[in-house]
C-alpha cells in the first residue's frame, strides 16, 4: 500500500502485518478478479475489530451511497497464513464504473500525501463562499 500505512504499522504498532495492494492489470491489460482491476488487502492495524471499515461501506451500500466492496480473507501467501483481512475494492474506473452513473466530479486528494502540499480546506470553503456573496 502506501509509504504511510507502512511506516505506521512498522512504528506506531506492535504488528508487523503489512496491507498489500494487488493489481490485476499490472502485468496484463485489462485484467481483472471478478471485475475489479484493483484490490486492498488491508492488515487491521489501525482497527483491531476489524469492523469499522466493514461496517461503513454496508451502511453506506444500504443507504445507496455509492461504496466500495468489502469482504473479510484469509490471507495464505506460498502455504503460509497470514491471518484476516479486509479485502476493499479500489475506488478506481472500475469502482466508477459499477457504482456510478451520469456525469459527476470525482475528486482525489493526492495533495495529502506531502505535508508540504496540504491545503486547508476551511479556506477553500471560506474562499468558495465569498465567491458566492455570502
């Protein structure tokens, strides 16, 4: 997964379960599991239950707000037991794809992942609303 959910399980935790990202076109294009091209198998380490995850996606789905699939695994990698997981779907072109319709904007915050580069959102709302003469 990515470098902060790798450092906080390496450092803020006793686990040393790492989450794993599986993607299935990365060596053949287009390819898929089930159609999904994309994959999280997340560790827990930041939810022991292993529920929170779980529980707001079904919520989610039952309200039809548009949420990823999840699943709970059991991981084997070569025979070896890696314990339960929580397997998510990507919230990709496959997610967007299955799970929404029409025209919309989908957003992404990759500016968070440099603390250098993190916007502060109040002041866009704030900015966005005297745009509006309120």
């Amino acid at each position: 997964k990515g470098n902060s959910s790798l450092a906080f399980t390496k450092y803020r935790t006793d686990s040393s379960r790492c989450s794993f990202k599986l993607n299935f076109g990365k060596y053949t294009d287009g390819g898929t599991f089930h159609g999904l091209s994309k994959l999280n198998l997340n560790s827990g380490f930041a939810d022991i239950s292993y529920l929170k995850e779980y529980l707001a996606c079904e919520l989610f789905r039952r309200m039809n707000v548009p949420a990823p699939l999840c699943s709970f695994v059991m991981v084997k990698i070569n025979s070896k037991g890696h314990g339960l997981y929580m397997a998510a779907e990507e919230e990709d072109s496959s997610f967007i794809s299955r799970a929404l319709t029409g025209d919309g904007t989908l957003a992404s915050d990759t500016a968070s992942q440099n603390p250098e580069d993190r916007v502060d959102a109040s002041q866009i709302v704030l900015s966005d609303l005297n745009n509006h003469g309120f």
